[in-house]
C-alpha cells in the first residue's frame, strides 16, 4: 500500500495541470490570480490595492475602539456589524437565522467557593474537609445547588477508544459513582486521537455510559515559565453556551480538578497511592482500576452571573451548477477575541489583530474575490464565529444547528491566526494527513510557489483546537493554517517569540510586525484550495486509515 505521503505527491504531480485549467478558466482580480506574484508596475499597483484592502479591515477589527470584539460586548457587535456590512456589499446572500446573523445565547457561571463544600469521608467515617479553589476546583456546571454523596472509582484515565484496544471502564462498576481520573492518556492514544478523546464532551460521554454521575479529574503537573511547577487551575467563571443540550458534562452531578500536588489524599483508603499511579502513568505503563474505600460529598452552588447574546454571522456565495450548488464548502474565522483585561506596560486592550483580525479579513477578501469571478460549482458559506474564546462555542452552537444541511457540508477550511509575521514560502496544514484535502491544498500552494509542511508542534494538537474542531465532530473533513518555516531559522524564532511574547496579550495589536504582503499571498492560496474543492468533481473524503474516518457523518 502507497503511504498518504507518498500518495500525495503523485497526486499532486497527477492533478497540477488540471488545477491550472481550473485557476486560468475561472476569472479573478489578477491581484489574485493563482501564480508567482507579479511583477509589473501594473500589476505591482493592483498588489497594493488589494494588501490595502486586507489590511484595512484590521485597521478597523483590532483598532482601540473595538476594545478587543469580547463575545457579547457592544463593541463585539460593532464588529459583527461591520462583517455584516462587508459581506452585503460584496453581494453574499444573507445564510443566518435574522438575515446574515444567527443568534447565539451564553451564560456566564461562578461558583460560589464560600457555600460550596467538599470533603472525602473514608470507611470508618472520618471526614477530611477539602479547601475549595487551593485543593480542589469545583467547575460551574449548571446554575443552582447540587448536593451528592457518591463512592468513589479510579477509573485509569477514563478513556475508551475502540480503534486502538483502550478501555479503561471495562468491568468497571460506575453506576451512581463518582469517576476519580488521571487527565492526559495511554500511549496507544496519541496525537489528535488523543486531543479529541481528551476533550471533556467525549470523556464524559463515556462516563456518562456507564453510569456515572460525576468526574474528580487529577491535573497534570504544569511548569510555568519561570520554571516551578504550577500548583494548577483556579475557580474562575466560565461561559458556555445557554443552550442545555449543548453543554458537555451535562449529566455530571458534580465535576472537580484537583492539582497534582493535592492528589495524594484521594488514595488514602485506597490499595494505591497517588505517587504509584502518577509513576505508572509517566512511564507509560497500564494503569489498575480499583474502587476506593472513601465517599465523596459535595454541596456546589452555582450563580448565574450574566445571560447575553452574541451572533455568528453567515453569508452565502450560490454555486453554479445545478446539482452540485446543494453542497457547501464552509470557509471560517472567528471575529471575537478577549476584550479589555488586566493591564501590561499600561495597554489592557487586548486587540487580537493576529487572533483573530486576521482571519476575518482573509475571510471578507476570500469572499470578494470569488463573488467577482465565474462562481464555482459548489455553493460558499462564509461564517464569522462569536465565542472561539470561550471554547469554540459559536462554531459548536453552528455545527449543531447548521443554517443549511448538515450532511451536504462536504468541507471546512478554517483561518485561525494563521500568523503573517514573514514572507509565506511554507505553510504549515493541520489535518493535512487526515484527508483527500491534503492533496488539494498541496496542489493549491504549489501553484502559488508555496511548500507546504505536516503540523511541526502535534502536541499543540492544534487541529481540535480551534473552530474546525466543531466540524470535524460531525465527520467533516476541514484543514486549518499556520505560517510554516524552517527549523533554526529566524522564522522559526519569530513563530515562537510571538506565541510566547503576544499569544493573548495586548501587544498582538497593529503596531506589532505583519507581513501584508504575505498575507495576500495566503489569501490566493486560499482562493486557489476553495475553487478546486467547490469545483471539483468528488467530494473530499477522510483517509480510511484516519481515525477520523471513523466519526458518522450526522
């Protein structure tokens, strides 16, 4: 059998000249027009116009005066509006619930530490009370007051993941017990296999099976930057979304984190210790499961601190031909970032030009250009998402309840701060080895002098981790984007500087260095992956060696 790396290239190879055809028969401003960038004065002028273009929306996205576009904020919908706007002017039919918007409800949730209560009650009746916040977290589940007495079970890492023999429930008798686990997972679960199956909805999916009725997760040690170890998570509020069917641990009574360096008294009556689990684990070695001889009873409640709204915003580009136009080619970016915060060298706006400016007006220049062209085969839908920083919720919320059919979705390319910070000679494709997308968004490059490359950081696991993520819970295929480069090249640095130094800070702003001319060069890749995608005569399929080839398409 021909690898999925060997099969691409001879693909690639295979299709070049028939993408050519596609790119040349299908008309476009030439400032977009698939190829090595121009050269001419004339065609150096239109480059101009259309960096110009692109660089605008960011003038105006992570401008001060949208005070970072924070989910449900007015300037949040200052923001929706202006994509609105842009989305009308360039003729995209309105695809939401209300014209171009579909509403969004959140909730904003706070346990109360103060009329919460923990404690571990051991078999012969003593009572160890826990500090909430310090020894352990309780997380907001629901708003009100939830109170359990329930046994306890070490139920491994809580994972059951059929394609590689993990089962860590079998024989295990959950039912109106509480799941004592160990976050992170075996060694037969790795990369995005891993990512999904860690993900809380998944987890407590299974849990949630076998009956049990809440969740104590044991945190992984973390080092900060300046190199201790961090004691782990703090009680904070959360949002999620209002809608009940959408909310991952619905079901789980009670839900708690306990750092690692807090663990050891869960064990106490217990035919293990904490410090024998956590070695088995690092070592990747199988872990016992056992019921442990200790009750645990808790008392959260949970206030609802705030209700609001925020919209995703949905614009459609209708296909050309008569059959193929009732299938989608979603293109996406999320607008809302993380708002006004705690204050760094006196700036506490936290603009997000990067995360996620840029991506938007990919988005709204992607859109422009295919409307101005002979339109593809497929049908467009463009979505600018609310709440990716709660969670990906607006992407969620939309994956749940699409605008159009779900099953006739047939492919998701997301733009997450794909970081314009150099010139674009490689670029980095999260899924690229997941599905037959890999061997259109390679065509697509090359034709656009573009080398691209495999996920360089996989345990960033930054294919689940952003709005695609949504998508491919309903087994669709979807591809996401970073800058690539070289190892021990100053792109590489750059890269990483940037996450370390502006990743949710108020620096990632429009003073801070951002390649216009790279980021036009992304967006003709872009155009160039979406007509050969909408155009072509298949849709895309998931590698049947993929595990996400395994998810139903629902």
């Amino acid at each position: 059998m021909i690898s999925r790396p060997v099969l691409g290239v001879l693909l690639t190879a295979l299709c070049v000249t028939g993408v050519m055809a596609v790119a040349e028969h299908h008309g476009s401003p030439s400032h977009f027009n698939p190829g090595i960038r121009p050269d001419t004065a004339e065609a150096a002028a239109e480059e101009k116009v259309a960096e110009d273009a692109w660089f605008g929306h960011l003038t105006v996205l992570a401008g001060d005066d949208l005070k970072g576009r924070k989910t449900g904020t007015p300037e949040y919908l200052r923001a929706a509006e202006y994509v609105e706007t842009q989305f009308k002017t360039i003729g995209l039919k309105p695809a939401g619930v209300e014209g171009y918007r579909q509403p969004v409800g959140f909730q904003t949730l706070q346990v109360d530490t103060d009329k919460s209560a923990l404690s571990l009650i051991d078999s012969s009746g003593k009572t160890a009370e826990l500090r909430i916040g310090t020894e352990a977290v309780l997380s907001a589940n629901k708003p009100g007051t939830i109170a359990i007495d329930a046994p306890l079970v070490f139920a491994g890492h809580g994972l059951v993941v059929p394609g590689v023999g993990v089962n860590d429930l079998e024989g295990l008798d959950l039912r109106g017990k509480i799941a004592v686990i160990l976050a992170g997972a075996p060694a037969a679960v790795h990369g995005p296999l891993k990512a999904y199956y860690r993900t809380a909805a998944i987890r407590w999916k299974a849990l949630k099976a076998a009956g049990a009725v809440g969740i104590v997760t044991i945190a992984e040690p973390r080092v900060n930057q300046n190199g201790r170890t961090d004691a782990g998570p703090r009680p904070r509020p959360i949002d999620q979304l209002s809608d009940s069917a959408l909310n991952p641990l619905d079901g789980a009574q009670v839900v708690v984190t306990v750092p690692a360096a807090n663990a050891a008294v869960w064990f106490s009556s217990s035919p293990h210790s904490y410090e024998e689990l956590a070695s088995l684990a690092k070592e990747a070695k199988p872990l016992p499961r056992f019921a442990i001889s200790t009750k645990l009873r808790a008392i959260t409640v949970t206030q609802e601190i705030a209700k609001y709204e925020a919209p995703n915003i949905v614009g459609l580009l209708p296909g050309s031909d008569r059959k193929l136009n009732r299938e989608y080619v979603v293109l996406t970016a999320h607008l809302d970032h993380l708002g006004v915060g705690k204050p760094e060298n006196g700036d506490d706006i936290y603009n997000g030009a990067m995360d996620n400016a840029v991506g938007i007006a990919s988005l709204i220049e992607t859109a422009k250009a295919l409307g101005a062209g002979e339109r593809p085969k497929r049908s467009i839908l463009f979505i600018a998402f609310t709440g990716e920083e709660e969670g990906e919720l607006g992407s969620q919320f939309y994956a749940r309840y699409p605008t159009v059919q779900r099953s006739r979705i047939v492919a998701e390319l997301n733009m997450d701060m794909y970081l314009p910070l150099f010139p674009l000679r490689f670029l980095e494709v999260q899924g690229l080895g997941e599905s037959t997308l890999g061997n259109d968004v390679r065509a697509a490059a090359q034709l656009n002098d573009i080398e691209v490359q495999f996920d360089k950081q996989p345990d960033e696991n930054r294919f689940i981790r952003s709005d695609q993520a949504s998508f491919v819970k309903y087994g669709i295929p979807a591809l996401a984007f970073k800058f690539g480069w070289l190892a021990g090249s100053p792109e590489q640095k750059a890269f990483n500087d940037w996450i370390h130094d502006r990743y949710h800070h108020p620096s990632d702003d429009l003073k801070q260095t951002i390649d216009r001319e790279a980021a036009v060069h992304f967006d003709r890749v872009l155009l160039t992956l979406t007509r050969r995608v909408a155009n072509a005569p298949t849709a895309p399929a998931w590698y049947p060696e993929s595990f996400f080839s395994t998810i139903p398409r629902t």
